[in-house]
C-alpha cells in the first residue's frame, strides 16, 4: 500500500532550503530554552535585586524569567524591524 503524498512534491527529492533552516531554528531555541530552564531550576536560592530606587530580594529563577521576556520582547521587535520583505 502506497502513502498519498502532498500534490506537486516528489518523496524523492530533498525538503525547500526554508524548511530545512526553519527546522534547525527549532531545534536551537527548544535546546536553549531547556538549558534556561534547568539554569533557573539549579539556582533556587535568593538574590537582592536593585532596580534603580527600589530593592527587593527574589529567588534567582524570578530575575532570570523577567530578563527573559524582556530579552524575547526586544529581539522581537528588533527582528520584525529588520525582516526583510518577502517577495
């Protein structure tokens, strides 16, 4: 019994250049987002955070999800300024 395939690709010919790259961007941010977390997990213990008038003390898994996002935000905003269109 055969599998149907897409319409217009042949099984034997290798995937477009894009799917391949978008695979491997995967791939990258799924093994860098395991190691934040186990970073974060392994550092429990709290820290005296200043942020400019205000102190506080916050367990280390806290001050790295806040910089996290705010790192996610911007390099969104910085790579959505400087995409390329598509044609």
């Amino acid at each position: 019994m055969t599998v149907p395939s897409e319409p217009g690709l042949d099984p034997g010919t290798p995937e477009p250049r894009g799917n391949r790259r978008r695979d491997v961007r995967l791939v990258v941010t799924g093994i860098l987002f395991a190691l934040g977390v186990w970073f974060a997990l392994a550092n429990t213990q709290e820290v005296k955070i200043r942020f400019w008038l205000v102190t506080t003390r916050t367990p280390v898994v806290s001050a790295l999800a806040i910089t996290a996002a705010l790192g996610i935000g911007i390099g969104l905003l910085v790579g959505r300024r400087f995409r390329r269109p598509q044609s």
